[in-house]
C-alpha cells in the first residue's frame, strides 16, 4: 500500500484544495514521500487539519492559493520557487474544484452560477498551471533523456466522469459538467504544446468520493480515492499523456 512504503511520486510536489476531502488525503499519503510538498489552500489559517500534518513532516509547506485571485498565485509561486531553487517543480495537482449543486433543468442555471463555476474550475487551474510553468519546465530540463513520466514533470487536472460526452445519459449539473469538459480541453491542448518540453498532461476522475461536494452516501472514501489515484498517476509515461483516468486506473471515454 502507498502509505505504508516509500516511494517517490515526485521530487516536489503542489497540490491545491489540499486542506480537505481528497487534496487532504493526498497530503496525507505523500506526507515524507517527496523532497517539498506545497500544500495550497484558500485560507491556511483555517486549515487546521492541514497544518498539524504539516508541522509534522518538515518537508510539507502549506501557502495560500485562491485560484481565482492571481495575487496569491504569484505570491505563491515565490515560496515555491524560493524553495525548489533549481530543481523546479515535478508535479503539479489541480486539485481545488467546485459543484454547483440544484442546476437538473436548464431553467435552474444563470449566467452567475456558470461563471463563477467556470472561475474556480477552469480559469483558476489554468492560471495556475500558467504561473507554475517555467518550474515545470525547469524541473523537466534537469532530467537526461526524453522519457516522460509523472516523477519528471507533471501537471494533473483533477477532472470528473461527468465531464465525459459518452458517459452522459442522465444530463443535469450543467455548470459542474461544462467546466470540466473545458478543463479536459486545458489538458489536450497542454500534452500538445509541452511535449517538446517532455511534461505530461492528464486528467484523473476521483470516483464518487465522500466529501463535502460527494455527500455520505458516495461509494469510496477520500482516502481510498487518494491512495489509488496515486497508485493510477505514479506509473503514467508518454503514452498516457492527455489522456483521461479514473482512480481505479480505468481508462475514460471522452
């Protein structure tokens, strides 16, 4: 099991969203596993969960990222590159999300509720990704050969199944499914555009989890997600880039 033997998912690792539910657990499991874990949060002065991991395990930073406030991703990305130096950063986790929930008709959709879904779900990770590039790329540059793979240089968007055409046959979620459809396509366009640079683009659906967005009666817990969805994204190479994975490793349809 993932948490009960050391492996290097990656060298340096952010993740976002990381002071509860799945992004959490990730912390959790990758707590000692890696050189520097920047766990990111909206308020870091909340995260109580998150700051007693962290003053456990001094390889664990936790900063302060809203995705829809481009001041504390520049910030952020300071400490990190304060931190990594030159080694850069191998993995980047888009993790932070949002559902808006009650939208079953059309008629139960406004252009606010879109908008503001569309902000933390799919403009915030690309501002991110934006910002955090060049110590993507810089982490890729100090690896001989052209090989991909996660430990190398990463970047993976935590999608949903309902983002996936051939998987509607129910509808509703109008905001949530659309923001992640766009997201996917944030994914494919990256895996074309940082090939050269030898970064990988995935996207990953969690499963139905039991968190705050999930609800108590989703089908696996937060922990399991985590520990799988660690174990799918450790093994990914170039043939998995821009490409769009389940937990249990199941290849979605797009």
């Amino acid at each position: 099991m993932l948490k009960n033997k050391k492996i290097m998912f990656a060298k340096t690792i952010l993740i976002t969203g990381s002071n509860r539910g799945i992004g959490l657990e990730l912390v959790k499991l990758l707590a000692g596993q890696c050189e520097h874990l920047f766990a990111a949060c909206r308020s870091p002065q909340d995260a109580t969960d998150l700051n007693s991991i962290a003053e456990e395990n001094k390889n664990i930073v936790v900063i302060k990222i809203d995705v829809t406030d481009q001041f504390t991703i520049d910030a952020a990305k300071e400490v990190v590159q304060n931190t990594v130096g030159e080694k850069g950063l191998n993995c980047l986790i888009n993790n932070a999300g949002v559902l808006k929930t009650g939208e079953n008709s059309i008629n139960d959709v406004t252009a606010e509720s879109m908008k503001s879904v569309y902000e933390v779900n799919t403009v915030g990770p690309a501002m991110v990704i934006k910002t955090f590039l060049p110590l993507i790329k810089q982490a890729s540059s100090q690896v001989e050969g052209d090989g991909m793979n996660t430990a190398r240089a990463s970047i993976l968007n935590m999608s949903s199944k309902v983002a996936s055409m051939d998987d509607n046959k129910s509808g509703r979620a109008y905001s949530y499914r659309m923001s992640k459809i766009a997201l996917n396509m944030l994914t494919k366009n990256l895996s074309i555009e940082l090939k050269p640079d030898r970064i990988l683009a995935v996207n990953l659906h969690p499963g139905w989890v039991q968190t705050d967005m999930g609800g108590p009666n989703a089908l696996i817990s937060s922990e399991t997600s985590a520990k799988r969805l660690l174990e799918t994204a450790a093994m990914f190479t170039e043939k998995d880039n821009a490409l769009f994975y389940s937990w249990d490793g199941e290849l979605i349809p797009w």
